[in-house]
C-alpha cells in the first residue's frame, strides 16, 4: 500500500514500513492508527480513463452515399444533358422499387439515365428499358433514330427530330406517332 503527506509544500509518497512520528521516535512495521498519527493518508492514484480509441474513417461507399444525399435536391434541377454527365448521382431504379415515382424523376437503370413520364410504383417487372409507357431513355445524341411511340407518353411533339432509313426528319405535328416519310414529318 502506498501513503502520501505533504512535507515542506511538496507531496511525498512512502510505503510507510518505518514512519517518524510526531514526537520524533521512529517505528518499524507501524500500525494504521500510527500511520494516520504521523500525518500519512492512504494514497489512490486517480482514475485514468483508457484513451479513446481513434474514431474510423468512413469507407469510400459511405462517403459517396453522402454525396449523393447532399446533391439530390441539386441534380433535380439539371437538364438532361447536365444530368448525363454527372449520371452516377441519381438514384437507382432497383433502390425505387416498391415506392412511388414521380414525373421527370431521373433513375440509373442498366448504366443508363432514365426520365419518368408517368407516375407510378416501382415494379420489379416494369424496368425502364421496356416500360416506355413509364420512362424514356435521356441521351445525349443529337437526333435519335425514331423508334415507334406505344402509347400517348413517348409520341412526338412538333420540332422532335429523328433520323429514319437513313435521313433526318423533323416532325411538323404534336402527339405524332407515324412513321417518318408517312406523315406528319419533313425531311431535313
């Protein structure tokens, strides 16, 4: 065991087998009472916390999740071909499924950047690159080669240019799902 005193404004410490006692005698193997007589207290070292293990630093994923969090209110308002180049930022289609989309939510779906043009809930048997009914693919060529509209979300609006059979059109109506040299187009 170990005890302290204050001796000439400094802390001693002793294991106290021999101690001076007041009236100046010296006493081996003194008792606690003598101990306590002769001015030492019993020492208790202070209470050192264990040092903080180092927090980790979150790993690449984690970071680039944050980014994504951070910047999604950002990316809504980008156009289509700012959209494009920065792809990677927006939600997957796979992380939608079973929730609610809505009109001109942008999805990453088989390294492509898909545009929502009906609102609806995620299926696992609606993936973007045959539901044309509910998305269209946003890409980055100047004039798409025409495909044929299914249905009143993917027609063509007067101004759209296609290329068709080798030749650019243009279309000359709204809401126009013929096929190029048929009617409804011009070609360029």
């Amino acid at each position: 065991m170990m005890y302290t005193k204050t001796v000439n404004g400094r802390q001693v410490f002793s294991t106290c087998d021999t101690i001076q006692m007041p009236n100046g005698t010296w006493v081996s193997n003194p008792t606690a009472e003598m101990i306590a007589e002769a001015g030492w207290e019993e020492y208790i070292a202070p209470i050192v916390e264990e040092p903080v293990e180092p927090q980790t630093e979150p790993d690449v994923l984690e970071v680039m999740e944050a980014i994504k969090k951070m910047l999604s209110t950002e990316t809504s308002i980008l156009s289509d071909e700012a959209a494009l180049e920065v792809a990677a930022l927006f939600p997957t289609w796979i992380s939608k499924e079973g929730s609610v989309v809505n009109v001109g939510e942008r999805l990453w779906y088989d390294e492509k950047l898909y545009k929502v043009v009906q609102s609806h809930m995620v299926q696992s048997d609606w993936t973007p690159d045959v539901s044309t009914s509910l998305y269209t693919e946003i890409s980055i060529q100047e004039i798409p080669e025409w495909k044929q509209p299914i249905g009143a979300s993917d027609v063509y609006m007067a101004g759209d240019k296609v290329t068709h059979n080798g030749k650019t059109w243009i279309s000359t109506v709204d809401n126009n799902s013929w096929e190029p040299g048929v009617y409804g187009w011009n070609e360029l």
